[in-house]
C-alpha cells in the first residue's frame, strides 16, 4: 500500500484555471482536478510541457468570472508530473505562499 504524502486534506473539484508561465510569458488554460491549502493538481492546454521544478502562476475560477485578475494569481511550483496526452498534461503543484490562496479565492 502507498503512503500518501500530502499535508493536506484534498477536495475534488474541476474549476477553470488559468496558468501563467513566466519562462515563456504566456497563458494557457486548464482545469482543477482537486485543490487543498497546498496544492493542486490540474490538467493544462498547453503546448509546452511543463516539467518538475518549474514555477507558474495558477489562477481558479472559483466564481465563474469571466476574467481573472493578474493579482488573483497563486504562485507555484511543479512536483509531480503526469504522461503527456493529446496535448494535456497532468500536474501536481505546491503553492508557494500558503496565504495566497486565500487572498486568490
């Protein structure tokens, strides 16, 4: 049996992201798949994959608004990577600023 590792407990919910990757200044969009205080894993449109270590901003569409403000951006840092498919990649990430995410929601 694994031994999960995470420090925090996890709610499952898809909610709309938007991700800002500042190695190649760009936004791509994606989705939630669970979210906790720490974390989340999401899967993400972009054609550049992403790799463990690399960081990005992470903005949830908690509301449903249309547009998500640039200070609303979490910042994090990739940890876990999953297979690449049909151009959607699956992340686990750990955000940077534990309080971030409540000032973002």
């Amino acid at each position: 049996m694994e031994h999960d590792r995470r420090l925090h407990p996890r709610v499952q919910i898809q909610k709309p992201v938007k991700v800002y990757i500042p190695s190649t200044r760009q936004y791509v969009g994606g989705a939630t798949g669970d979210v906790s205080i720490g974390g989340v894993l999401l899967e993400l449109h972009s054609a550049r994959p992403l790799n463990v270590g690399d960081r990005i901003d992470v903005g949830v569409a908690w509301t449903g608004a249309p547009i998500l403000a640039g200070e609303r951006l979490i910042p994090s840092r990739v940890v876990r990577v999953h297979a690449r498919r049909d151009g959607v990649q699956r992340l686990a990430l750990s955000f940077m600023e534990r309080q971030a995410l409540a000032a973002a929601a």
